[in-house]
C-alpha cells in the first residue's frame, strides 16, 4: 500500500477503495440472508437424517434459538438457566422463555436441587437428547461443508479472511471511530450526510 512521506495514506486511497467496500457491504447483507434462508435447509435436512416422526414434527415448529439452547443443555447438562445465557450469550429473560416451550415439546425437564427449591436444573429428556444429538450431526456436516468451501482458498487468502473475521469481532459498526488507531484517517472522517 503507498504512503506518504509522514506515514499517512494518500487522499485518493479512501475513493478507489469506495466502490469495493460498497460491494463488501452488499455481500455481507447478502451472505447474512442467505445465513437465513438456510435455517429451513437446516430443518430439511434434519428432518431427512431422522426416523423419529415425534422429531420430525417438532423440527416444523421449533426455532433455531430453541435448537440452540437445547444444544445447550445438552452439552452441559444438569444445568441453570444462568449457566446457559453466560455460556452462549442468550439474554436469561429468553433463556427463561425458550426453556418452558422445551419443557412443554418434552424436550426437557425440570430438575430442583434436594437443599434448594430455587434452583432449576434442566436436562434433556430422551425425546431431547435425540433431537440434541441430530442438531450435533448437523453442525458436523455443515463444519465439513465450510471445510471443503475453504479448501479452495490459499494460505495467504486465508489469512487475510482470518484477519477481517478476528477485526470484525472487536469493531464497532455504530460508531466506527471507536476502531480507530493513532494513526487511522478513516476514523477522523466526517459522518456521512443523511
């Protein structure tokens, strides 16, 4: 990338690059629709590698973040609620909610601990440990998927795609001079208008 004698990029820089990011941007909100679309995939999916009827019909009605909190429990069973929302950063006000439809499916169960009638400890119930155990299945086939998808990346492109990933996770798309060095001009420019 060319510098300037003081280190800073050259004005012209931040234009040629406006049209990429622009496209980086589309693609984003395309890859996250298509992130989307892919939950009913999921389910089919699901439903292809099961023989259970019970699960199958369960699979219509249940949601990804149900999936997700009986995926949970069932890692880390007998466990709270509490324990689920610090784990996997599900807001305990949802956790508390996702955990009495999976009661009602049969999914899980309630267990109180003999000392303290407070404390709820839930566990997956046979019906739920199936359907733990698919939902398991499932993510090891989609990890296969975005193994071979990756394959036909070079090592310094998948560096380079590890490196934004890694950025991404620490920035700020609300306010983006909070990801702005020292020495980051992006992060001294005016606000677009609106």
């Amino acid at each position: 990338m060319a510098h300037t004698s003081n280190g800073s990029r050259p004005n012209g820089s931040q234009h040629s690059k406006e049209p990429l990011i622009r496209q980086v941007i589309a693609l984003f909100g395309q890859v996250q629709r298509r992130m989307e679309a892919e939950d009913d995939e999921e389910r089919q999916w699901m439903a292809r590698n099961c023989d259970n009827e019970a699960i199958i019909g369960l699979l219509k009605d249940t949601t990804v973040t149900e999936l997700h909190v009986l995926d949970a429990i069932g890692r880390l069973e007998p466990v709270n609620g509490i324990t689920v929302s610090r784990q996997f950063g599900i807001p305990k006000g949802s956790v508390s909610k996702i955990t009495r439809r999976l009661t009602a499916k049969g999914l899980i169960q309630k267990q109180f601990l003999p000392n303290n009638k407070k404390e709820v400890l839930f566990r997956t119930t046979p019906l739920g440990q199936e359907l733990f155990r698919l939902h398991e299945a499932l993510h090891r086939q989609m990890e296969q998927g975005v193994i071979r998808f990756l394959q036909k990346y070079d090592d310094a492109e998948l560096r380079v795609l590890t490196r934004i990933l890694q950025d991404s996770l620490q920035a700020s798309w609300v306010n983006p001079q909070a990801n702005s060095g020292p020495d980051d001009e992006a992060g001294r420019a005016e606000p677009p208008s609106v």
